[in-house]
C-alpha cells in the first residue's frame, strides 16, 4: 500500500513540476491551438449541418477532381492544347465584338479640334450600321429592352436635356432632383405595401442586392457583434447575391429548390441557420425561370431567429404589385397554375425588397429601388466618414456623384404611365408568358416548362431525350431570337415585354420548327451549346467557363 502511494506522490511530482517547467509562452500556444481547432471545428459542423452529408461530399469530390484535372492540364502537351483552343475562342469572341476592317475609323486619341453635332450623329449612325447593330424594335428579345413606347421615350430625352447635368451629390444646387428621388422611392414603397418605409435609388438591380447585403452585414455587426456573417440563398437567386457577398466578406450557403416546384426547400434553409446568419433571401420572381419562393415561410423563419429577409422583385418590379389589380394572381385551372402567393411588405419578417424601375417600370437603364422596413435599417446601408480632410463625406449608395437626369428620367417615367398605364402593361405582358407557357404545357410534348411561373418569365427544358434545348436555343437564335440559356437544369427561357406581346404566335411557330431542326440535324456549334455544354461536360468546366467569361469582359474594352 505504502509503495503505490509512493508511485502516486511520485507521478504528481512529476505532473508538477512539467506544468511548473511549461512556459507562459507555450501554454499560450496550446490554448491557440485548441481555439483554433475548435473554431475549424464548429464552422466544419455548421458547413455540414447546412448542406447535408451528401452535398458536402459532392463539393468535396468535385473539388478534388477539378484539382486533379487542372494538374493535368499543366502538363506541357494538354497546356499548349488548351491554349490553343482558348486563343481561337478569344479570336472568335473578337470577330464577333471588335469591328474587322482597313476601313474601320478607331478613335482612339482626342480629335484635334472638335467635332460638330452634325458629324457626331452621323459618326454613330455610321457604327450602327457598320456594326449591324440588333434591331431590338423586331421584339425578338427575351428582356435586355424595356420599352414603354416611343412617346415615353420622347418624354425621357426631354426630361434628360432638361436635368443633364445634375447631380443629387448637391440637393442644395439641384433640389428638384431630391425631390424626385425622395418620391419614386415612396411610390415604389406603397407599391410594395410599406408606405412608412425607407429606401434609395441604385444604378441597377446588382447594386440595389449589392447594398442590401452589405446593410445587413453591418447590422449584424452592431447589433449582434457578428464577424463571420453567412447568409442564405436559393440556388435560384441572383447571381448579384454571390457577387455582394463576395464584396463583402460573407460566406453563402446556396441551397437546392424543388425540381418540380422551384421553390427554394424550406427545411434545408431552416437547417442551414446558425448564430452567423444574417440574411435569407427569396424571390419573386427569380431570374433563371420566372417562379417565386415560398415568402411566407421564409418570413416566418427569418422572424422566429431575428434575422433579414431580403425579396428580390428586380425582375417581378411593376409587374408582381399589379397582378391583384389585374386579375390574375388566382393565377389558371382554379389555382394550380400560376397562382400569385405573398411577397411583399405584408408578409410578417420581409425587411427589404429590390425594384427595378427600369425594367417593366420602363424607366432609363441604370435605376433601381432598394426599399427596407424601416428607415433604422436603412441607415446600415449609409457609408459616412467625418474625418476625412477634404469634409464630412457621406453617400447613401456605392456611388458619390450620380447622374440625376436618370432620376428625372424614371420620375417622368412613373408620372407618364401612372397605375392605369403599368396595369395594361402587366396584363399584356403577363397574357402573352401565359399563352407561350400554355401553349408548351398543352401542345409540345417535347418541351416541359420549369415550374408555374406567375408573371412575365418562362423557362422550359427538353423531356425528350432526342432533344437537346441548349440546340433548340441555338435554332431559336438563327431565326432572329435573342433567348436566355440556362443551366440546372438546362433549359431556355424568354422574359416577354411589351414588344413581345404581338410576336406570341411567331414565337411558338419558330419554336416548333426550331424543336424539330435540334431533333433532326443537331450541329453541336451553337453558342448555347458550346459555351453551356462546356460548364457541364467536366470538373474544369466551369473554371473554363470563367476564363471565356474573363475573355469576353477583357474584349469589350478593346477599341
């Protein structure tokens, strides 16, 4: 007995005395090193809570294939193959975009003196034609031109002449312009049912989403101390979303939307919250196919856990506020088709909304609303520094200086159509998707449309095998049609307007024989199926993708 208690009174010596010999500096290290595999720890847990064992594996195997992949693609013989192809993708890219020609006039340095109005005009109607610019009058467009009429346009370069050098940078010089940016912002919020609200003017739909994201960063932040904010999305939302987050140092967690449905899975998104979440996002409608999110249940979680809940409508704008009015948010077939649910300020735990007024709001590109619940909330968006030595320097939005003749452009534009003129465009608008979306539902077998889109967007993809949709687009293309080309699933969509509206018959007949053509003779060349077809064939796709993307933006600078 005396001998074990010996052993013990020796052991705990020993223990002592090698406490005793630690030093300060490595007990520090060691407590590092336990935080850090904590911390490593907890974000592994919440990653794999958020997106399940099965998609953390598939990003997991899909990122050890793209490295492997890339390493192969370093080896001498595959690296000068791949540049190969790249340099005639980037000469093609460039005989597409640059103008070709000995005869072609660059202007790449200052004209000595100055150029007349008259050889102005006609230097740009020389690159119009020169450059066989699109003429977007035929309607053939999927979006890209909202065009209220050319009345309205008149009343838009009026408008422009009389504000062109304006700046709301200086209410004290051009208050008139403050006036009418505080106004579209709250005609914009009674729209969306939230007259006591707050919100600003953007360049776009991007910066509008862009600035949410970054409100709600700085609004975790000081109100909950959060320093590794995350935010959830729907694999449908926005690209713009990624792009804030990146901005702005968030981590996304993109979760799937129901195949059938496309709405974004809701016990996924009440899985993925955690103490770093600061936003959720829905739409209303999404982009990629023109369906909306469940708002409701988005709200009531982003209630429950005391977090934002961002609506994106950019694209739903002066459409989805007026589908009640017009009659057609029961949507068709007693509510199973196209049915309107909540979406905006009504709905318990939405916080902000994103408008764009120069979509169906047929104001001048670069304007949008970015709306919040209260004007506490707003003030997160603000960017203010007082120190600076050139004076107190504060602005609402990314931009210092902006253009007001945009502003008095869409003021005039919502004062010119008024809510009689924005309620025949949406029934018009949203009559001629129906029709299209009908029409492939009822008589195009090989055709399937992506879920009950129930505004202006409709997206379909190919049930039949035989058929690939990224070849109907592209047949599409050579009849005069500008579509988009989607992926997950692949699949193409239109985004009517008002020029669509008189096409809808041209429309269904292109795409019957475009249906047949891709069936028939598929020529695996066309830019959907080439560019799209390549983000889906390997590991390094998209990576490749990326590198034509980069290419593409690096062209359209070159003069």
């Amino acid at each position: 007995m005396s001998s074990v208690s010996s052993r013990l009174s020796s052991s705990t010596a020993a223990a002592k005395k090698l406490v005793t010999a630690s030093s300060p500096y490595e007990n520090a290290k060691t407590v590092l090193l336990v935080y850090f595999v904590l911390k490593q720890s907890l974000r592994a847990l919440r990653h794999l809570r958020a997106r399940g064992i099965t998609s953390t594996f598939g990003e997991f195997w899909r990122w050890v294939c793209e490295r492997v992949l890339l390493l192969v693609l370093q080896m001498p013989s595959m690296k000068k193959k791949v540049q190969t192809e790249m340099n005639r993708a980037k000469l093609d890219i460039e005989a597409k975009l640059v103008p070709q020609g000995a005869d072609v006039v660059r202007h790449l340095s200052l004209p000595a003196e100055g150029k007349s109005p008259e050889w102005i005009m006609e230097e740009m109607i020389k690159m119009d034609k020169d450059q066989a610019m699109s003429d977007w009058r035929h309607g053939k467009l999927s979006g890209a031109v909202y065009h209220g009429g050319d009345d309205l346009s008149r009343v838009l370069v009026a408008a422009f002449e009389r504000y062109a050098v304006s700046n709301p940078l200086h209410p004290d010089v051009f208050p008139a312009v403050r006036k009418m940016e505080a106004e579209i912002v709250a005609m914009c919020l009674r729209m969306y049912n939230n007259p006591d609200g707050a919100g600003t003017m953007t360049s776009g739909g991007t910066e509008s989403i862009v600035m949410a994201v970054k409100t709600y960063r700085d609004w975790a932040r000081a109100t909950k101390g959060i320093t590794e904010p995350e935010m959830i999305i729907p694999a449908t939302a926005h690209a713009a979303f990624d792009k804030g987050a990146a901005y702005m140092g968030i981590k996304v967690h993109t979760l799937p939307v129901d195949p059938r449905t496309r709405k974004v899975n809701i016990k996924r998104v009440r899985r993925a919250i955690n103490p770093n979440t600061i936003l959720l996002v829905g739409s209303a409608v999404n982009f990629p196919d023109g369906n909306q999110d469940d708002v409701v249940a988005l709200g009531k979680l982003a209630s429950s856990h005391n977090i934002g809940l961002h609506v994106d409508c950019c694209l739903g704008s002066f459409i989805m506020p007026f589908l009640e009015r017009a009659g057609l948010s029961e949507g068709e077939d007693g509510g199973k088709k196209y049915k309107l649910e909540p979406f905006d300020f009504r709905v318990k735990g939405v916080t902000s909304i994103s408008c764009d007024t120069h979509k169906y709001g047929f104001a001048p590109k670069g304007s949008s609303v970015i709306m919040y619940r209260d004007a506490a909330l707003r003030r997160h968006q603000y960017y203010i520094t007082p120190n600076w030595t050139g004076g107190v320097y504060g602005s609402p939005s990314l931009s210092g200086s902006r253009p007001g003749a945009l502003i008095a452009g869409t003021w005039a534009a919502m004062q010119y159509m008024g809510s009689d003129g924005y309620l025949s465009s949406c029934r018009e608008i949203v009559g001629a998707a129906r029709a299209i979306a009908n029409t492939i539902a009822d008589s195009i077998p090989e055709l399937d449309v992506l879920g009950n889109p129930p505004a202006s967007v409709v997206a379909f993809t190919s049930s039949d095998p035989a058929v690939n949709i990224l070849e109907v687009g592209d047949a599409m293309a050579k009849r005069g049609w500008h579509l988009n080309a989607l992926s997950g699933p692949p699949a193409v969509h239109i985004a009517c307007t008002k020029l669509t509206v008189p096409l809808v018959d041209t429309f269904v007949a292109d795409l019957r024989d475009a249906i047949e053509d891709a069936r028939a003779a598929p020529s695996g060349k066309g830019t959907m199926v080439a560019l799209y077809g390549l983000g889906q064939s390997s590991a390094v796709g998209p990576s490749m993708v990326t590198e034509l993307a980069a290419t593409f933006i690096d062209t359209l600078y070159k003069a």
